[in-house]
C-alpha cells in the first residue's frame, strides 16, 4: 500500500540552526501540506502546497519556514534558525484531490 | 470557544464493548469530516471520511454527522485491545481541504 515516508525521523539540534526536513508524498498525489503536533497538543496546520506554490499557511508558518518540491518526489519543510518552541512532530501529508488526507510517521524535532 | 471541541479523556471500556466518541465544532461552513487515529508517536491514520451529514459505515467502524446540532460521532462495535489508541476528529469547509482542523483526540483504552 502506497504511503507517505518522512525523514529523519528524529532530529535533535541546537537553537538556531537550520533544519530541512523532507517528506516523499504518495506518487500520484497533488496536495501537499505540513501539519505539526507539539508534545500533548492538538495537530496543526502549517501550510499546503499545490501546482509548485503555497497555497495556504497557517500564523505558525512565518519567515522562518519555507517549503519546496525540488523534484518530482520530494517535498521539504525547512526552519531556517530553529527556537525552543519549534520542538514537537511535524508531519507531512499528501492528498490526489479526493479529500482523503493521508499522513506520514512523522519527523520528531527536538530543539536543545 | 473553540473551533473544534473533544474530550481528551482517557476512555476505558472492556474488549467487546461498543464505544462513542464525539467532537462538536462551532464553524457551520465545515462541510468534510474525518475521523483519524493515532498511535502513540505514529501519524494520523485516516478512519473514516464523511461529506455532509449522515451515516457512514466502515467495518466495525459508524461515522455520524448532525450539521444542525454540529456534532459528529465515531462508534466503534465490538471494540478490541489493538483499537487503543487516540482518535482525532478533523475538518475542513472546502473541497480544495486547504486545511483540516483538528479536535485535541480522545484517547481510548480497551483493556482485554
């Protein structure tokens, strides 16, 4: 069964940093998004990506997020100077068109 | 209030059980309703997928959703150990589901 596969699975860096995080989507899916879950809380959005461009983002995604597709497989989240409260899962998620949100495992960022 | 309510709880039935978890929203444009669940540290796996109000059937598995009351429900028959897990209510206004809103997740303990 096709699934959405996310890497690293875990990452642990030092404040400031830069972090990419990357996500292989389901192949024959077009919708692309990051959501987050910070320890105990609820998932959240991040942003979605469709046709090469952002086509919403969350207050969380600020200047300090960017994500691309820099192929036909790959689609990356990337934090630029990493804070504490960046710590929690992100996950990626990939949808054809059907509503039918499908997630990945997750990519656990943990920020010292 | 918030845009998604769900209690957290921890829900403890015995195996064979027939359990009803429940989520109330207070946005009327919401129109796609998921239901997912989460194992501890794993993504979102999707359970069920609803448009609109009405019944959904799935296995052992009934969505329910009452647009008039904003209230949707999850039953899950003969409830089993492996159905321990936490269940995430979700959802969008929109067809293009830009971004899904999530409840905080119930978390259920079927003990055998």
């Amino acid at each position: 069964e096709p699934e959405v596969t996310q890497t690293p699975s875990h990452q642990v860096t030092q404040m400031g940093q830069e972090v990419i995080l990357r996500c292989v989507p389901i192949s024959n899916h077009l919708y692309f998004y990051w959501y987050r879950q910070i320890l105990g809380q609820k998932v959240e959005f991040l942003v979605s990506f469709y046709n090469n461009e952002i086509s919403e983002k969350s207050e969380i995604f600020d200047d300090q997020f960017s994500v691309e597709r820099p192929d036909g497989s790959n689609f990356t989240l990337k934090i630029r100077s990493t804070k504490l409260e960046d710590s929690a899962m992100y996950f990626c998620a990939s949808m054809r068109g059907t509503g039918e949100l499908f997630f990945g495992e997750g990519s656990r960022l943990t920020v010292l | 209030q918030k845009e998604v309510e769900q209690d957290p709880g921890p829900l403890s039935v015995p195996e064979g059980a027939i359990v009803s978890l429940n989520c109330t929203y207070s946005n009327s444009a919401f129109q796609y309703f998921m239901w997912y669940r989460q194992y501890s540290r794993k993504g979102p796996e999707l359970l069920m997928y609803t448009y609109s109000s009405g019944n959904k059937e799935d296995g052992r598995f009934t969505a329910q959703v009452d647009k008039s009351s904003k209230y949707i429900s999850l039953f899950i028959r003969d409830s089993q150990p492996s159905d321990s897990a936490t269940y995430l209510c979700a959802m969008s206004p929109n067809t293009g589901f830009q971004k899904l809103v999530f409840g905080t997740g119930t978390r259920l303990l079927v003990s055998p």
